[in-house]
C-alpha cells in the first residue's frame, strides 16, 4: 500500500512539474511547389524534416511539396479548415480568393522593398491572423516573401506601358486590374503552367520572382526583365486551430518560436536570392545560386517608378476594398487604420 502511495505521490509531482507525460504529436504538413525553386528546397522542406530539432517539440512530420499531391493552391485555406493537412505553407495571393483580407498585406504598388514589406506585415497581419481564425479555423504562424515580382517578356518592351496590347500572366486578381490599367491583358494561370505558356505564345509577358523565374526555366522562352516590384508575393504558414489548441501551451509556444526563427531565416535568404538571381538571369557575376542565362535588362525609369508608386491609391486599394468589404465589412477600415496609418509617417 505505501508503494501505490509513493507512486501516486511521485507522479503527483511530475504531473505538477509538467515533466511526466510529454506530449508527442504527429503533423500532416503540405509545403511549396518543387517548380517555385529554392526557398523551398534549401529552407522551408529541410525545417519540415527536422521538426523535432527546429521547434523542440516531440513531433515527426509527414511533409509534401504542393505540385507532388495534384491539390490546387487556391484550395489551401479549405483543406485546412477541414483538416486534411494540419499545417499548410499558404501562397497567399492564390488564397485570397476564400479570404480578400489576406490581399491587404501585398497591394500592388504597397511594398517595393523588403524594409516596407516587413512594416505592412507587422501592421496588418493580426488582422489577417483574426479572419483567418473565424472563418477558417486556420492560425497564422508567420508570413514571409518570395521577394519582389518583376516582369519577363519574350517581345521587347522598355518600359511599362509597352505592356499595352500584350497578354500578361498573372496571379491574383488585384494585380490583374493594374495589368489592365496600363493596357495589358491579365491572364491568370498557376505557376507550373507558366513557362510552357511563354514558350507557346499563350502570354507574352509573366509576373514573378527572379529566382523562381530562373528555376521555372522562363529565361529559356523570354528575352526582356524589368525589375520593377510590382508585389512582394507574401506567403504565410497557416495551422488547423484545433489541432494548435489540442497542443499544451508550453509547446505552443516552442511551436510559434520555432516558426518565428523560420520566417526569419526566409526573409534574409529570399533577399540574398533576389539579389543574386538578377544578376544570373542577365548573365552578370558574382552568380552563385541559380543558372547564368542572358536575359536584357530593362532600366527602371522614374515613369515606371511612379506608375507603381501611384497604383496603390488610384489602382489596387480601391478595386480591393470594393472586394473586401462585401465578404468583411471592417476590411478597408482595418486597413487604412493599420497599414494606412504606417504608410501616413
């Protein structure tokens, strides 16, 4: 009888130490496209592999890249509020069209370096964070960028405008309505699609980033870049809510902490990719992390400058707002009063 009591005794004080039965989970994670090159390579898989390390916490994960399952990335925020992956590396444009808020974070126009973009982020992501939760069970655990989108075209151009009667790839419907503002034809098709598009004469022109751009193989099939930053191409990780809720709080936090230290990790590299890339795509060195090709530089003019400068006042907040309010009737005010407001100093 006094073994029971001592053992009772014992686990007693364990329990209350929080050191007696640790919790061990098992998480289902569904990452970046392979095609989108190698934030996700490098970084993003390689945390996913050694979850247990990275966050501290007992768990393993089974994590696969989007373009290896057959789901559409416009389907994320619905497969993680009905649970079929428990945590998802949100392409935040493609899912705007569940959820219009998210686009608040990457207007056309509103973030043309990466300073600005971690200034909107940290005004408006609580919001984001706040519909996301409410409408689909899904908690924001970071949000990061692929860095700035740019043009490439197989036709010359020198300058915006030169988009006019042209057929443009797009990705979201907000950068969509800047394409059609200077004379373009948006046309929206996923990323894997892209580069045998340009090859095809589908589009003549697509928007994205240097980096992903050059592992896609778009210099192969186009002959102009002008890197002009239209968007930062935003992306987030986003967890089903009730399997974060189901966690103690004490790993909740090791998880968010260890999300925190990826996001972190993510901006720094996507700022050095960019950088490099650019140079690798018109042939110039140093050229270290993706193929040399020979692509014409475009020079960045100050029409060009102020054409996207402008576009978020005449341009991409307007047509968003319209959007956004009639699916969450606080948006655009959210906004001016976050974001507006960092904008304003």
């Amino acid at each position: 009888m006094k073994k029971i009591s001592s053992f009772a005794a014992a686990a007693a004080v364990a329990l209350a130490s929080g050191s007696a039965f640790a919790q061990s989970y098992e998480f289902k994670a569904l990452g970046q496209p392979v095609a989108t090159g190698l934030i996700q390579k490098n970084v993003e898989q390689p945390f996913f592999e050694n979850f247990a390390e990275r966050t501290g916490i007992d768990a393993s994960v089974d994590y696969k890249p989007l373009d290896v399952t057959g789901i559409k990335d416009t389907e994320e925020l619905r497969i993680l509020k009905g649970g079929l992956f428990d945590i998802v590396s949100l392409r935040m444009s493609q899912v705007s069209r569940d959820e219009p808020t998210i686009l608040g974070l990457d207007l056309v126009g509103l973030n043309p370096d990466y300073a600005t973009g971690r200034k909107t982020i940290a005004a408006y992501e609580a919001k984001v964070d706040e519909q996301l939760q409410q409408k689909f069970n899904t908690k924001l655990l970071g949000v990061w960028p692929f860095g700035p989108q740019v043009l490439f075209c197989k036709p010359e151009i020198s300058k915006l405008t030169d988009l006019q009667g042209k057929k443009v790839r797009v990705y979201d419907q907000n950068l969509a309505n800047f394409v059609s503002s200077v004379g373009g034809t948006p046309v929206p098709i996923g990323f894997p699609d892209v580069q045998q598009s340009l090859a095809r004469g589908v589009v003549d022109c697509a928007i994205t980033g240097p980096s992903s751009a050059n592992s896609a193989g778009w210099p192969e099939v186009t002959e102009y870049m002008l890197p002009v930053a239209f968007q930062l191409a935003l992306n987030g990780y986003g967890m089903n809510l009730d399997k974060f809720n189901a966690m103690s709080p004490e790993d909740q936090q090791k998880l968010e902490a260890g999300f925190d230290a990826l996001v972190d990790e993510i901006w720094s590299y996507s700022e050095e990719l960019f950088d490099d890339a650019v140079r690798c795509n018109v042939g110039a060195d140093p050229c270290e992390t993706v193929k040399k090709y020979s692509l014409k530089l475009v020079e960045v003019s100050d029409e060009d400058r102020a054409i996207i400068g402008n576009a978020v006042t005449e341009v991409s907040f307007p047509t968003w707002a319209e959007v956004c309010d009639a699916q969450n009737p606080t948006c655009s005010a959210d906004w001016k009063e976050t974001v507006g407001a960092v904008l304003a100093k």
